[in-house]
C-alpha cells in the first residue's frame, strides 16, 4: 500500500531492540552530540521509526520534538567529527566548531579542518578560524563549492503543490494521523516557499 495511506512497517526483533538501544543513547545525551548523531544516523538509515512513523521527519519531530534539518546537521557533524577523530591528530572538541564544515565532503571537511589547525598555530580552534578556513580554501579554488538545489519551472512548481494539495486532501477524507498530515502540510509548504521568496519586499 502506498505511504500516502500512512502504513507503517512492523520492525522485526532485532531491529527493534537496535531502536531502542538508539533511543536510549539520544534520550540521555550523556555522551554528547557524536553518540546522538550517529544513533540518529542509524535509526534514518536503518528506517527504524517505519514502526510508528512513515518518515524520519515525522518521527523526530514527535518523539524529540526536533526538525529534520536540525537532525541531519547533528548527523553530519557526529559523522565529521568521527572521521577528524579517526583521521587526524588534533581533533574537534565541540559540533561549534564543526558547523562551517557542513555541506562539505568528508574529504574538504578534513582539508578544511587542517587549515584551520595550522592557522590557529597552537591556539584553540574555534569555528570562527574554522569557518575562516573554509573561506580561504575556497577562494584558492582547492575546495569545490557546495552545489545548489536545481532550480524547479514554474510549472514543475505548480504541479508539485497540485499533487501536495491533492495528496493532503486525500489524507484528510481518510481520517489520517497528525503525524502524516504535519508531514504533508510541511512538503507542501517546502514546495511554496521558493515562490514567496522569489517576491520583491514592498
């Protein structure tokens, strides 16, 4: 059946206690942002919220009360700060000074993050230098810059908030959970802000 519908999958045992594991780990951040982030990582790609929830969107914004966007930084920085450790000799301290490394390769993070450890020539590192880095290293052209989102027609536009509407109006006759309607209404929205943006400000 379609995801539309909102069908969860049942999670087989093994599954299920890998969940719970996860969630252990990020219910008492004990270890700080690395073990959260790669707990998250694993519940995202192991699809371990399908139980309950039809997207990892919707799981993190019920049960933690987080945005997606929030979480995937939290991911990218906990996978980063894993490889600097693993890779380097002077490693993060803080996902601070990892931010400025976001929507960089692991291999221009790495980059990123020596020039910003030869810059700071024994002081501490702090994502100002980091970010400071990233700025130079692109400048210099070594650091290939973050390719953007293709830009979407207008009539590519309109059909995808045609369907959006359609699918939210479907969800709605069928009595579907709030979780998937918020999912719904937040691609919707995801879909027509490009347009409000693209407005002069009067």
């Amino acid at each position: 059946m379609s995801s539309v519908l909102g069908v969860v999958e049942a999670l087989t045992d093994e599954e299920g206690i890998k969940l719970l594991s996860c969630e252990a780990v990020i219910d008492t951040d004990c270890n700080g942002f690395t073990d959260v982030g790669l707990a998250f990582a694993q519940i995202r790609d192991g699809r371990l919220y399908r139980g309950e929830f039809e997207g990892f969107e919707a799981y993190c914004q019920a049960k933690w009360q987080y945005g997606r966007r929030y979480v995937n930084q939290i991911i990218s920085a906990a996978q980063l700060f894993t490889h600097l450790g693993a890779n380097c000799s002077l490693k993060p301290q803080h996902e601070s000074q990892l931010r400025p490394l976001l929507g960089l390769t692991v291999e221009q993070g790495q980059q990123a993050w020596d020039h910003a450890v030869k810059n700071a020539g024994g002081r501490r590192i702090t994502a100002r230098l980091v970010k400071n880095a990233v700025k130079e290293l692109q400048l210099g052209g070594s650091l290939a810059p973050v390719p953007e989102k293709p830009r979407v027609n207008k009539a590519e536009q309109r059909r995808l908030i045609d369907n959006a509407i359609g699918q939210l109006l479907a969800l709605l006759s069928q009595g579907a959970s709030h979780d998937t309607l918020t999912a719904k209404v937040e691609e919707l929205y995801g879909h027509i802000q490009p347009l409000l943006a693209t407005k002069p400000n009067r």
